[in-house]
C-alpha cells in the first residue's frame, strides 16, 4: 500500500454556460497544486502527494475534462482578477479562460442567432447556431509542439478521461428467457454511452492505457480528432444545439467497463463504431459513480486482498480513505420545499412537461451500492458549487447558493452567451468558491493526523506551530491540499467590478432590446426550413410569418428573456 498518495478523482456536471464556473474551480486547484509542488522541500511543508487520476464529467463538464487534458500540454498562467477597464480583455494564455470566458467573443447570443447554418446545407440541425462550438472546439485541441511540456507529478500517467454520452440509437442487448416452445430472447436497448480516453506521454505510458481506453496524445495528435469530437457530442444540448456523430473503433466501445456486459455475446468488429450523440447530461448529468469506481478500482488493485465492499467501506472513513471524488456541479440538485407545488393539471402540454421532467429524473438515479458509498458526512464525496453573498437595497448581508449565485444561471445556464461580464463573473467565482474550499473544507479530522498513515506522514515534518497555517478556520481539521498564500481578512471577495459598478453584472434593457432583429431572422429561416415544403407552400409560409408569426414569438423569446434576466437581477429596466 502507498502511503503517501492520496488520489482525488474529479467529477465535473453538466453546465451550458455556466461551464466558466467550473473552468475557474479547476483554474485555481491546479494553481494550488503547483505551488505545493514548488513549496516541497521547504521545512514545514506536508509531504504527502496528492494525484488526480481520472477526470469525468458530462456536457459542459466533460468539455472541461477534455479542455484540462490539452491545457496540461503548455504552461497554464493564472489571470489576476481585472480592473473595471480591462473586464473583457481576452485571455489567450490561459486555456480555461480563453474557452469559456473568451469564447469566440463578447456577445455569442447573436452568433448563436446567425443563420448561416440553415442557408449553408438548408436543413435546421438546431435551435441555435452551433458553428461556434466547432472553433472553439478546434482552438482548445490545438497546442504548440515548439515547447516542452511542463512536468505535473499531481496527475497520474496515463491520465484517464471520460465524458458521458446520449447514444440515441443506442446498444440492443438481450435476456434469455425459458418458454414452452423455445428459448426467446429479450431485447432490450441501452442508451447510456462513454467516450473513454487515456492520456500519455511515452510509449512506455501507452503500453499501460487498459482496454476500453482510448489512447490520447495531443502531442502525436493521436486520437484528438475523437477527443474532440466526444467533447462536442456531451455538449450538445438537444434540440438547442448541434447533435454530434462520434466514430471509435468497435473495441474501444466494446470493452469500456461499464459496457461491456451488453457487448459479452456480440463478436467485435474491425469497423468503427459510428453513433449519433446528444447532450452526455440527459443520461447521467453527475457521473460521479463512474469516478468512483476508477478509484476503487485503483484501490482493488494495490490491496488485492481486501475484498469488494471494503475497499467501499475503506474509503468512507477519514482515518483510512486513500481516496475521494470531488464533485464541481454549478446547478447542484436541491430538495423541494413544497410538495403542495406540483402541479396536478392534465392538459397534454402539462403533461409532456412532467414527462420530460421525470425521465431525466429517474435517469439521474444512482445504483443502491454507489448511494451507500456517497451518504452525508462520509470521506468518499466533496462537492464544490457556486456560493456568494449580496447586500440588500437595505444593506443586509444575503447568502445565495447554487444557480442563484451565478450570473450564467439565467435562461437555463444560457445567460452567459448574453453578455460577457457574466462568464466573467463566473470564473472568478469559481477561483474564489475553490480557494475558500481548499482551505476550509477539503480536510481531514486532526484523529486522521494520527490514525491515516497518508496524512500522518504528510504531516509529520511539520510542527504544531506551522500546522496551524493549515488548519481550516471551520473546525479542527487540517487541509488536504496545503494552501499557502496568506490567509485574508474577513470580507475578502475577489471579484471584478463591472460596468455597472457593483461587484454583480448588470446590463441594461436596451442591450436585450438589440437582439430582437437577430432573434426575428432565426425564427424566420427556422420556421421555413423545419419542414420540407413546396415552393408555393413556403411563399405562403413566408408571407404569413412576416406578418404575424415571427413577430409572435420573437416577442415571446425577448419577453422570456427579459423576465429571466430580472429574477436574477441580471437587468436594469428602462
């Protein structure tokens, strides 16, 4: 058994824009580790490693895993909060910042509105226009060869990387059953699917990438076009944006862990295996069971001898978990206040609304044996998600948590293609929520400084005096990841201050005003082109829809929109 590595497995939820919160919480954890990595050797610096073996996530989540893996190429510099002029600088020497803040510019809402998709092939693939998810996905893949890449001892070779995937043809996989006449075969259809990846450098590396993963090189450019590809196909939204075709090898699909029960009595293939992807989050948002079992998988392996259900055990107490998952979810799912809300009316459009809301419920459910490993309290979860506080019109401080502490929450985590200063905003949370996190909540119990042979090493070069600067401020527990700028004064909130002079983006009525000729266009050449008609009958369409149907719902989008920017506070009205 290791006794000095501690290994965090990352889990990153689905987010649409809000993905500029995840991007700035895992921006300032690998800032964290590499001044730890620099700090070694110092006296009174715990000496315990900490390793990041796995990165999974889902839509945006998963977007981000693949953004970290190419960012590990080059050299990663952080991006000091800015001065009020300087709020919409880009950031190309930060590849987190460059993806999600930068995107392709200040305002992507009216990118998303262009209609050079439809007039380019004719046919509607998507609400939005999704051509600029296609750059940004080719801009975050691509490095410079010309410079060597940094050594990082905080993540394990090779690095494994997954995202989710809504396989909508989906895997057929049968039952055998006994009847009177013969044995019939029950098929059933799985569409729970996985884009699995295995990061390494040298050949050496390669050779110990297990089935199931598919080796990634961004420096041989082996497989980015895949790794890229599964990156667009978990974010794609569905019916708002761009559905994705994916190609692997039939082995690559056939021997991924959590699949390959379904593949057992089908022959592998040497031809690729081709599937039509939407949105990874539909199916599994939150894949946090799958981080799980990689760790315990890793655990297995270095103690063969404990058996299945302790190594779960194990890893659910502070004084002999060598391992944890650590959950970046930007929407964290919330209990229902009241019950007496739901609403119990009948009519079909209600109806296919609670349809739609229980299938993915039911699909977020996790199997009975991951939800004893992740109960409250125990050292097998840490979560990360949004946190803040507001100062009301009568200067009284005010806690918001979740969706309602991002400015990305808005229009369903599409706000930040609105305006900028709110994936700003959302970055520069996300650095501050992980700080705070690191110092104050990602600990151990001070038993553990004694009880966990990891930690009791780690810890044991330093002296009562300097553990101190370790020690969370929240309880008597000492800090996983040793954080060691200075501490700041109660009130400290690093954020920038925006164009409205407050420290929460706020725009004005008339910059939503500006877009409804874009939202009109969209909606026109969508409303032409869904359908395939007739030359006369689309004149007539065309004719009826200048006159009153774009009109129509354009109003409804601009009125929606307007409404969701003033619940969050996001708009001032004329």
């Amino acid at each position: 058994m290791e006794n000095d590595t501690f290994r965090v497995g990352l889990c990153m939820a689905g987010a649409v824009s809000a993905g500029a919160y995840t991007a700035g919480v895992v921006d300032y954890l690998l800032e964290a580790l590499e001044e730890w990595e620099k700090q070694k050797g110092n006296p009174n610096v715990p000496t315990h490693k900490v390793v990041i073996p796995v990165i999974g996530g889902a839509s945006a989540g998963g977007m981000t895993g693949v953004i970290t893996a190419s960012a590990l190429e080059g050299e990663i510099k952080p991006v000091p909060v800015p001065e009020k002029e300087d709020i919409l600088k880009e950031h190309p020497e930060n590849r987190f910042y460059n993806a999600w803040v930068d995107l392709l510019g200040e305002d992507m809402f009216v990118q998303m509105m262009n209609t050079s998709d439809i007039e380019k092939g004719g046919d509607v693939v998507a609400l939005l226009n999704s051509q600029f998810i296609d750059e940004i996905a080719n801009k975050i893949t691509k490095i410079d060869n010309s410079k060597p890449k940094p050594t990082r001892s905080y993540f394990e070779t090779p690095l494994k990387i997954f995202t989710t995937l809504s396989n909508l043809e989906g895997f057929d996989y049968n039952i055998d059953f006994n009847t009177a006449i013969s044995r019939e075969k029950y098929v059933m259809t799985v569409h729970n699917d996985y884009a699995c990846f295995g990061l390494y450098d040298t050949p050496e590396e390669k050779l110990k990438i297990e089935e199931g993963w598919i080796p990634l090189n961004f420096r041989t450019n082996k497989n980015v076009n895949i790794a890229r590809d599964a990156a667009m196909a978990t974010g794609a939204f569905p019916i708002g944006l761009e559905s994705r075709v994916l190609e692997r090898k039939s082995n690559d699909v056939h021997k991924i862990n959590w699949l390959k029960n379904y593949f057992a009595n089908i022959p592998d293939s040497t031809n690729d295996y081709k599937t039509l992807n939407i949105d990874g989050g539909m199916i599994n948002n939150e894949p946090f069971e799958k981080v799980r079992q990689v760790l315990d998988d890793i655990t297995q392996k270095q103690n063969p001898d404990i058996k299945d259900d302790d190594v779960v055990k194990m890893n659910m107490e502070y004084n002999t978990f060598t391992n944890t998952v650590l959950m970046i979810d930007p929407f964290p799912s919330k209990v229902k206040e009241d019950r007496a809300a739901f609403s119990y009316e009948k009519d079909m459009l209600s109806i296919f609304g609670k349809l739609l809301t229980a299938v993915t419920n039911q699909m977020k459910v996790k199997a009975e044996d991951y939800m004893l490993a992740m109960k409250d309290g125990y050292a097998s979860q840490f979560l990360i998600s949004p946190s803040r506080y507001f100062k009301d019109s009568e200067g009284n401080v005010v806690d918001a948590f979740g969706e309602n502490a991002i400015a990305c929450g808005t229009l369903a985590g599409f706000g930040g293609f609105i305006s900028k200063e709110f994936r700003v905003h959302d970055y520069y949370l996300g650095r501050f929520n992980c700080e705070i996190f690191l110092r104050d909540y990602f600990t151990v119990p001070k038993e553990a400084l004694t009880e966990n042979p990891i930690f009791r090493n780690g810890y044991a070069n330093v002296d009562e005096e300097s553990r101190e600067r370790f020690k969370s401020l929240k309880d008597d527990s000492y800090q996983i990841i040793p954080i060691f700028s200075k501490r700041k004064e109660e009130g400290y909130f690093p954020m920038p201050t925006f164009s409205n002079g407050s420290n929460w983006p706020v725009i004005k009525e008339e910059i939503i005003d500006k877009l409804k000729p874009h939202v009109k266009r969209r909606v026109q050449k969508v409303t032409l082109n869904i359908v395939k008609l007739s030359f006369i009958n689309k004149v007539l369409l065309f004719i009826g829809s200048k006159v009153v149907i774009n009109r129509m719902i354009t109003d409804k989008i601009i009125g929606a929109i307007k409404k969701s920017m003033i619940t969050w506070k996001l708009m001032d009205k004329k």
